[in-house]
C-alpha cells in the first residue's frame, strides 16, 4: 500500500507536475513546424496537404517522443537528482537504511515506474497538442486550409508510427528515471556537488536519449 | 548490549580506524568522544551498518551483525532509532509525518495508535502543538527533539546519537543531553552517542571510549576521565580554560 501512494505521489509529480511546459511546447513546435514546412514546400506541384503529412509524421516519429523527452529530462530528471542529492547529503537516505528501509526501492523505484505510466501519457497529450498547435498556425497565417490539413493528417497514415512512438517514450522515460535517481543517489559531499549531479543527470540523460533514439530508430525502421 | 570486535576501517590509504574493540552496556549512555576527524563519525556507521568494516565484528546481543545474513540485519535494524547529526528528519514531510514514519513502514498499528503514539513521543521530549509544522519551519534544537521523538517512537533496544548537541546553544544541549539520559534510564536500552563536547561528557558519560587518530586509547567513565595521565586525553579534556579551572590540577 505504501509503494502504490508513492508511485501516485509520484505520478503527479513527473507527470502532471509537466504538463504546462508539454502543452506550451508542444503547441508552439507544432505551430512553427507547419510555418517552416509550407515555407519549403513553395512549388505549385506540391499539393498543400503535404505540409500536415510531414507535421504529423515528423511529430509522430522525433517531435513528440524525444524533443519532449529532451524538456522532460531538463524538467523532471533535475528535480529527481536534486531531490535524492539533498536527501542523500542531509542523512535522510542514512535514516531510511538505519530504519531497515531499503533506501532504493522506497526511492527510486516508485520514481521509475511513475515516470514509465506518465510520460508516455505526456507524448500523446503531446501528439496532439503539436498537430493543433499545426492546425492553429496553419489556419491564422493561412498557409494550408483546415479542410486540406485534416485531409493530410489521414493520408497515408501507418499506425506503426504510433507504436514506435509508444516504444520511444518508455524507453526514454526509463532512462530519464534511472540516470537521473543513480546521479541522485550516488551524490556525495555538499550542495555545490547536489548541483553538480543535477547537471550531470540532465547531460547523460540527454545524451543516452538521442544515443536510444538512434539505436531504435535503426532497428526498428531501418 | 552492544560489542565491537577489532574494528578496523580505510577508505583509499588512509587509515581511519584501527583495531577498535570495546562493549558499550545496556541501560547506560556510553559515549565516543574525540577531537574532529578522528573517525567517531564513521565508528558509529560501521555500528550501524551505514560502512562496512574491513575487518572486525559488530555484536548487538550476541548477534553477528557484521556478518549475519539480511534478515538478521534488517531485523537487527528495526531495533535500532538514530538520532543524525542535522536531524535528517524529511523535508517533505510534518513533524507529525515524521515521527509516524517507522510506524507507518514498519508496523501494523491503526491510525488511531499511531497517532497515540506519536503524540506521546512528542510530548516526551517536551514538543507540543508542533504536529503540523514542517521541518523548515522549526528551530535547530527542535529538529534534534523531533529526530529523538522519531529514534525512539518504535521502542528500539538500541538508541544512537551522533552529535546530538552540534551547533545549539549551551542550554538546549543540556535539555538534549538530559532527555537522552532519561529515555535511556526509562527504557533500559542501549545508548551509544558520538560527541566533542565536553559538557556532555561530564554530564551523561556513565561509560566513555576515547579515540585519537584512529586508535582506541582510553575506556573510563565522567568520574575518572579527569584524573587521567594521557596526555592526548588531557589535551582534550582541558582543552578550555573552563575546564582546568573546575578541575585543577
């Protein structure tokens, strides 16, 4: 019972504790993608429902999953070094062993599982987000015609993107949760050393992000 | 009662501790003391398992703690309540939250009990109406209070201190000094704290070990720590002009 209200605790956290930046992100990444693509797709040959193919694919397949896993590492994997940093040099982990509490499953285990439930929630709020905030910007500049943009969003369409997508976040929610607790957990010293590993979470979270990104998108599609 | 048995512990080349052996008795408070840096600190987590030794055993009642398999040592660990250096009481949690936190972990008490409990604890170290404050909101002295209420809520054998008075004023030292006494009288448990201040000594010392650089070098009690030849443990124990004009020599 206590690891299920600390893995809820902890979805909040991760999860809904993002959502203004996913929104914000995601609608604005959305609204430039469709500006910058009609601007390069300047040929009368080009049917203008184009534009929304490539938003929606580009979203589908790098936006949603690992630009936002990029923000989510900066957001949350700070907040998940820092936090295990300051518990670890204030003896609070200390006092968690003494009590016979096993320190990393109490801790870090509830931070993994809830960010491997929340993020993949985050990217498909973001998926949508992103091809509205595409709709808005396509609408208001007048670049593509709603009518020519949702035709656009289902032309074509292959669901595999969607599970790849899928397979991308929990492979980088993992890996943002784990590094992130390891570079928290293992912090020594005082808080100069809590930022150190608070930076160092963030730097090979997003390292090890475009690392599996290139990884799967090789295996999985090429 | 608690025996440790050539304790010895390096980190890289430097020595730390060598062979450190020694019985701190049930019922009374036992102290380490030492200068800064001369390895009570990490004496005591080599106690409570925090550091592994590199040589040597841990006793708690006969029981190899040092190494006896896991559910000796968890079992081992729930006798046990730490009073830290800082406290280490969680930031995100209330003095309430606190306190409750190894009842909540660690038994199956009603809410109702718990809560009992926890506000007889808290009244034991003389803290009342402070249930809802969060640790950020209390003073120095306080927190030390909350962490012995948090030690002792699960009725542990065995009560550690590590420094208890570190950075408070001389008469809140001597409140926790005292309280630690008393909760070590009542409960006839086995108290081990880690202190330099020679207040303490004098004050709760039933049983004192002294270490300089590493080593082992002087067992006593507050009635003969001063009537002492040791140079080292003179320089210590003299250290103030206070002292030498207590006790002349």
């Amino acid at each position: 019972m206590t690891y299920v209200k600390l893995t809820i605790d902890e979805c909040i956290k991760l999860g809904y504790n993002s959502l203004f930046i996913v929104t914000i992100v995601s609608v604005f990444i959305g609204a430039v993608t469709t500006i910058q693509t009609a601007y390069n797709l300047v040929s009368p040959f080009i049917p203008s429902y184009v534009i929304s193919v490539v938003v929606r694919d580009m979203t589908l397949l790098e936006l949603s999953p690992t630009i936002i896993a990029i923000i989510y590492a900066g957001k949350v994997g700070s907040n998940i070094a820092s936090e295990l940093g300051t518990m670890r040099i204030t003896e609070q982990i200390d006092a968690l062993e003494v009590m016979g509490i096993n320190a990393t499953s109490y801790l870090v285990l509830p931070k993994i599982i809830g960010s491997l439930i929340m993020y993949p929630m985050l990217v498909i709020l973001s998926m949508f987000l992103t091809l509205y905030g595409g709709y808005l910007a396509g609408s208001i500049s007048g670049v593509i015609s709603s009518t020519d943009y949702l035709y656009g969003l289902r032309y074509e369409f292959i669901e595999f993107n969607v599970t790849f997508a899928m397979i991308k976040a929990i492979v980088f929610s993992f890996l943002v949760a784990s590094i992130s607790s390891y570079k928290g957990f293992f912090t020594t010293g005082g808080a100069l050393e809590v930022g150190q590993s608070s930076t160092a979470a963030v730097t090979s979270s997003c390292i090890a992000i475009l690392c599996a990104d290139y990884g799967l998108a090789q295996l999985l599609l090429g | 009662m608690i025996e440790i048995k050539h304790i010895s512990k390096s980190f890289a080349d430097k020595v730390i501790l060598e062979d450190i052996s020694g019985i701190f008795e049930k019922g009374k408070t036992n102290l380490i003391i030492g200068t800064s840096g001369t390895g009570k600190s990490v004496l005591l987590k080599n106690i409570v398992g925090l550091i592994h030794p590199d040589a040597g055993d841990v006793l708690y009642d006969g029981r190899d703690f040092t190494h006896g398999n896991k559910e000796l040592q968890t079992q081992v660990r729930r006798e046990i309540g730490m009073l830290f250096q800082g406290g280490a009481l969680f930031d995100s949690k209330n003095v309430e939250e606190n306190v409750m936190f190894p009842l909540n972990i660690l038994t199956t008490m009603t809410m109702e009990e718990k809560l009992e409990r926890v506000n007889f604890c808290l009244e034991r170290v003389n803290l009342e109406n402070v249930n809802k404050k969060m640790p950020s909101e209390i003073s120095g002295g306080m927190k030390k209070r909350v962490g012995i209420a948090r030690a002792i809520v699960n009725q542990p054998n065995y009560l550690f201190c590590d420094e208890p008075n570190s950075g408070l004023d001389p008469q809140t030292s001597i409140r926790i000094d005292n309280l630690i006494k008393e909760i070590t009288d009542e409960y006839d448990i086995t108290t081990v704290v880690v202190t330099h201040d020679m207040n303490s000594v004098i004050e709760i010392g039933e049983k004192i070990m002294f270490l300089h650089k590493g080593h082992k070098v002087w067992e006593g009690s507050n009635q003969d720590i001063t009537q002492t030849d040791l140079d080292e443990l003179n320089e210590f124990v003299f250290a103030t002009r206070l002292m030498k004009k207590i006790f002349p020599r």
